[in-house]
C-alpha cells in the first residue's frame, strides 16, 4: 500500500491549484514544487515572475526581490508596517487578486500551506489582510528512534508506529522520498526542528556525531528546503567512548578541545546543523555527576562549543533518581527536576535551552505543570510534550491531546491573566510519533496530534477543537469521502473529548502510572511500579489512596509552586479534583467538589470510560462504506482494541479498590 497523504492530500490542493499563480522570488524551490504538482493535477497555471502579470489570481512573493509583480507591489504597499520577519508572512488581496508576502523562502511556504488550509476561502473578494508569525521560536520534534535495534526497546523507542523512517537494522535506510513528504507534513504545520535519533544513545548512535555524519548529512538536505533544521542526540562521554580520551569531565581542556573541534567538523559538513539534544544522569546516561561537576558545567561544555556555529544544545532536565527504595517516603521524584536545576537558574549559558518534561513525572494523562517553568526566569526554556502515545494508549486508543496541550501551555503559573507557560517557554518540543507505517502514525487519529502539535506550536492559543477541524477538513476532504458533513461530525464526536474518556478509564484524579511495567507500560497493572525502583507510586491501602506532596505533611512539592498555587495545591479543600491524588492522600469517602465520593468516582469515571469507547467504536462503524477502506479498517480494528483494553482497566481498577476499600458501588453494577 502506498504511504497515506495524512493532511496533505491532492484534493487539499484544489483551490490553489485551480488558480492562476505566480511565483515571483529565488530559491522557492519547495514554493514552486507544491504549485506545480497542485495545477497540473487540477488544471491551474504556474508562472515564474518576471513574465508579465496579467491575468492571475494568486501572487506568492519574496518581499525584498524587487522590482515585485504589480499586485504584489500594491498589496506590500498596503500591507506596509511590521516585517513579517525570518518566518512570518502576510496575505492580502490587492484588486481581484490574492498576494501572499514573505521575507523568506520558508516564509512563502508557510504561507503557501496556510492558503491551502483556508481552500476556496483565500480567494474571498472581501478577506482581511492578516499578518501571521510563529509564537514559538522553535518547534521541534525529537525522534526516539534508534539506528540499531535495541535488544529491549526496539527501533523506535516508544514508537507505535512501526520502524523508523531514518534508520534499519544499524544503518541509514536512505529513503529520502518519505523522509520528503515528512519534510512537507512537518512544514505544513510549521515545525521547524528535528533531531533524528534516541535521546538514549547508543555505541551505534554515538557514531552519527563522527563517522556516520554524512547520514545525517543526507537527512538534513532533504528537510532543509522545508525550513527544518536537524539536530542530533550526543551521548555526555562522547569524548571517551568516540574520542578515545580517558575522560569526559567538562572542566578538562582536553574534553573542551575535543568537542570544540568535533563540533567545527559537523558544520563544516552541515552548515545549518542546529545543535545538540543530551539526556545525561539520567537512567542510565552518563553525564557531569560522574566528575562532580554540575549540569550547568556539563550544558556549559556543549554550549560553548556550538556557540560559534549559531548552534544551540537541548538539555533535558529529566534528571532524577531510578533506583528509589519504595519505602523511602522523604524522596520525591515529583521534586527531582526543580531541585536539581532551579539552583542553576542564570548559570546557564545563553545558548543553552533547558528542555523541561510537561509535567514533573512523566507524560501521565494528568499532572501539574512542571514547577521548573515557572522558576527560571533567567533561562531559555522549552516544554516538552509527548505525541508518541506512550502513556496515553500507544496509538491502539484514540486520544485526541490536543485539549490537554492547550491547557498546558494556557496555565498562568502566577494566576496573573499576562503570563502562561506559552508566554514563558521560547521553544515547544514533542516526542515524535511517526514510524515507517502506511499511515505514519499505526493510529490513522493519532496523525491528529501530530498536526495539533505543529499548529499549536505556532499558535499556543488556537482552540484544539478548532485545530481539529482543520486537520479533518485537510484529511478528509470532499472528495474523499462519501458525505463528508458525517465523516466530519463523526470525527467529532470521537475525538474532541477522547483524551477525558482515556483519562477516566485509567489511572484516577491525577495520581498516575498504574501501566503495566511487563507490557512497555500498555495496559493495567495497579501495583505493578507500586514497590519498584522508579519513584511512581499510590500508596492505596484499606483506607485512602494517593500521595501526600503537600508541605505541611508530605514531601513538599507543593511548595515548589509560586506562592497561589502552591497554597492551592497545598490545600485539601481548594486542590482541583483531577490532581486530587496527586497532591493528596485522602480516604475513599473524601467528597470531591463535584459532590462524589473518591470511590465512588473512580467507579463512575470508569463505568462511562468504558461506555463511551463502546460508542465511539459504533459511531465509528456508521461511516462504514463512506471512507477508503484500509483506513476504514485499521481504525476499526483499533477501536476493537480500545474497547477491550478500556475493559480490562475499567475491571481492574474497580476491582482494585473494592478489594482494598470494601465500599460497593452505590449502583450495584458489576465489579468483579
Ligand atoms: O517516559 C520515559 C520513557 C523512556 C524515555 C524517558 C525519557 C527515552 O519510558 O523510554 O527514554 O522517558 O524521556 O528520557
């Protein structure tokens, strides 16, 4: 089966390509690709300007090639006033014609696909002119992938979506027309950033820095006309395992020496290379604790080494401690991230982006936002957020994240209207979630994330339903399916609130984990990390369930948080119930605001989970006959799955807690 167009399918194009168009400006090479492919397939004309600009209906110029096409001329002179800078562009209409302005190739083509977004709309006698720009810097996604196949955790570390479209079996795949159409997705959506392999590095990915870089090389041409830059995951002992010294400590000559002069080579080969992504001390990654040296020290190495290049290094701060005793109460991974970086806050250098993991755990269906975003002020910082689905159902469940981004980046970490994290944060960054699947993402749904990241990456405050709709008009265009007024209420109804149904089903109000260690972390398992090593646990017992963080009695976590919210989350009154458990150990007939008991909420919430994937899944069959049958199927066999897997938790978590509480349901249903 050929690979699915996911939202850019050639009928997207058919307002654009119906057109008249005239590409005026150099290198627009990708510019003029789409417009090409979209007329000859729908009928319009492409010019290259200078030719005359008679009788077109859509201009697309580079701003500063003068002299412009006349309408171009026009519509800049009414549009004068902000530049729309290295990203940005402007449409307007100028007569009968549509321009679309830009200062730079990547520019053009972010406006280019918005005007595909709009269709027939962008050609409107009377549509405003618009200025558009990314909020966010960067927008990048980090690939997990592996170039070897690790023994446990596969090609693709946490991917649910078959192999990697990088690599095979130890080497580079070399298939650049799908790493092509990536770079055209990824564009479409304004991701501007990637790294290509596993923040876990191996001995075999720690060579792409080196001897393998011209396989990286290669990737990064083929994404390079999309305004994608790539970086790459380097393993901190790097100088030792690659550069044969005995060391890796930040503070040696020799180490700075040796990453100084392997970094000049790597832009000597890719002059636009974007920098490093570490993950170090943490489970298992080497790092600068090895030399008593501070983090700061070890980004400080990797920084000051790609600093004369323009390059910048991602360090993650998803530092904490992996070989917890459970029965240690006092520590707390919740608090590891904080503790171990805010103390750092201004050592940091200026090329240095501290990438923060949303929540303090991580990547649960449900937790605070990372008290780190809000305590650095003196840092550049990025969130990171999870598209692969790897706590959220593994691309088998349909869980639209688009709702639980946005409130994430919408949180006021002070109360105060002005600021949110979106205001705080320079970059976004997610976990990729495509493989070498037809459909990309195993899930044909879960290719909605992908485009809700990207989109909500450049703008922070769209409406996740609204981004919804435009990834469905995109996907499902008119003529691809049999009504698509039903195709489109239908997606709807399954997806809009499908992150709550998945939240509702699993572990409940904010208290996290319950996965299953032995399945990858599918499925239930109660206790399955309950007396483990990780620092996940719930502490259920007869009477009560969740994890006191408060300060006055638990680990203090709470206190992490400027200072309303850390009285908010502090207090077993005002804490909101669906971080209840998070912040809280309560007994189960502690009554939430919403006026029910814990157990009896967990019984609910998990008697409607279950209930509502079962409608999802028949809503879904109705579209039988009206969609392309392999797409059809595979979601219909997913939901099958999603189905039984909500069961599954739905019986083991009610049957959990009525063991332990003894409280029945007060509506007798079964629990086993
Ligand atoms: O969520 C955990 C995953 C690991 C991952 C780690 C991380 C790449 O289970 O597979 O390792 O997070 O973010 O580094």
């Amino acid at each position: 089966m050929s690979v699915h167009a996911a939202w850019l399918p050639a009928e997207s194009f058919v307002a654009l390509g119906s057109r008249r168009v005239l590409v005026h400006g150099d290198g627009v090479d990708a510019v003029l690709d789409e417009v090409t492919r979209a007329c000859a397939r729908h009928g319009g004309r492409v010019r290259r300007s200078p030719c005359g600009d008679a009788d077109v209906d859509l201009v697309l110029a580079l701003r500063q090639a003068v002299p412009l096409p006349v309408p171009a001329a026009q519509a800049a002179r009414q549009a004068a006033g902000e530049p729309p800078g290295d990203e940005g562009f402007v449409l307007t209409r100028s007569g009968d014609v549509t321009v679309l302005l830009a200062d730079t190739p990547t520019g053009l083509l972010y406006g280019l696909f918005h005007l595909v977004r709009l269709g027939a709309a962008a050609f409107a006698a009377d549509r405003p002119t618009r200025r558009h720009r990314p909020a966010l810097r960067r927008r990048m996604l980090d690939h997990w992938d592996n170039v070897s196949v690790h023994p446990v955790m596969g090609q693709v570390e946490r991917g649910y979506a078959g192999g990697s479209i990088f690599w095979r079996d130890g080497a580079a795949r070399h298939d650049l027309a799908r790493i092509r159409e990536y770079g055209r997705l990824l564009a479409a959506v304004g991701i501007n950033a990637i790294s290509v392999n596993n923040v876990n590095v191996g001995p075999v990915e720690a060579r792409l820095l080196t001897d393998r870089l011209d396989d990286v090389a290669e990737i990064a041409d083929v994404l390079r006309p999309y305004g994608i830059r790539v970086h790459l995951s380097v393993t901190f002992a790097a100088p030792v395992v690659l550069g044969g010294l005995s060391s890796a400590d930040p503070r040696d000559e020799q180490v700075r020496a040796w990453w100084a002069t392997t970094t000049r080579q790597v832009y000597e080969r890719i002059g636009d290379f974007g920098g490093y992504v570490v993950k170090a001390d943490s489970e298992g990654q080497p790092g600068p604790f090895s030399y008593g040296r501070s983090h700061a020290d070890g980004a400080n190495l990797l920084a000051e080494a790609l600093a004369p290049h323009g390059g910048v290094v991602h360090w993650r701060a998803f530092v904490y401690n992996h070989h917890q005793d459970w029965r240690d109460r006092s520590t707390d991974r919740a608090r590891a991230a904080y503790d171990h970086f805010v103390p750092l806050d201004g050592d940091l250098r200026t090329n240095v982006v501290l990438q923060v993991k949303h929540g303090p755990v991580d990547f649960q269906p449900r937790e605070p936002v990372s008290p780190v975003l809000a305590a650095m002020p003196a840092t550049r910082l990025a969130m990171e957020l999870q598209v692969t689905q790897e706590y959220t159902g593994q691309q088998r469940h349909v869980c639209y994240l688009g709702p639980w981004w946005s409130e994430l980046l919408g949180f006021r970490p002070w109360q105060t209207p002005e600021r949110t994290v979106a205001d705080v944060v320079t970059e976004l960054v997610a976990v990729a979630n495509v493989g070498d699947d037809p459909f990309w993402c195993g899930h044909p749904l879960a290719q909605a994330n992908l485009y809700a990241f990207g989109r909500l990456a450049w703008d922070p405050r769209l409406d996740p339903t609204a981004v919804l709709d435009e990834w469905i008009d995109l996907t499902f265009p008119p003529g691809s399916t049999g009504d698509s007024g039903r195709v489109r209420a239908t997606l709807h109804a399954i997806m809009d609130d499908s992150w709550r149904t998945y939240e509702r089903y699993t572990a409940p109000l904010g208290v996290g984990f319950m996965v299953d260690p032995l399945r990858h972390h599918y499925g239930p398992n109660v206790d399955g990390y309950e007396y483990s090593r990780w620092g996940t646990y719930h502490f259920a017992d007869r009477d009560g369930v969740g994890v006191d963080r408060t300060r006055a009695t638990g680990t203090g976590y709470a206190g992490q948080y400027p200072p309303g919210w850390a009285q908010v989350y502090e207090s077993l009154a005002d804490c909101p119930d669906e971080l209840l458990l998070f912040f809280h150990h309560v007994p189960y007939d502690h009554v939430l605001h919403s006026g029910s008991t814990v157990i009896q909420h967990i019984y609910d919430t998990h008697f409607t989970g279950v209930a509502q994937v079962e409608t999802m899944r028949e809503r879904w069959r109705q579209l039988a006959g009206l969609l392309d049958q392999a797409l059809f199927e595979r979601v219909a066999e997913r939901l099958d799955e999603q189905v039984r897997s909500a069961t599954e938790w739905r019986d083991q978590i009610n049957t959990y807690f009525f063991r332990k509480s003894g409280v029945p349901d007060a509506h007798g249903r079964p629990i086993h």
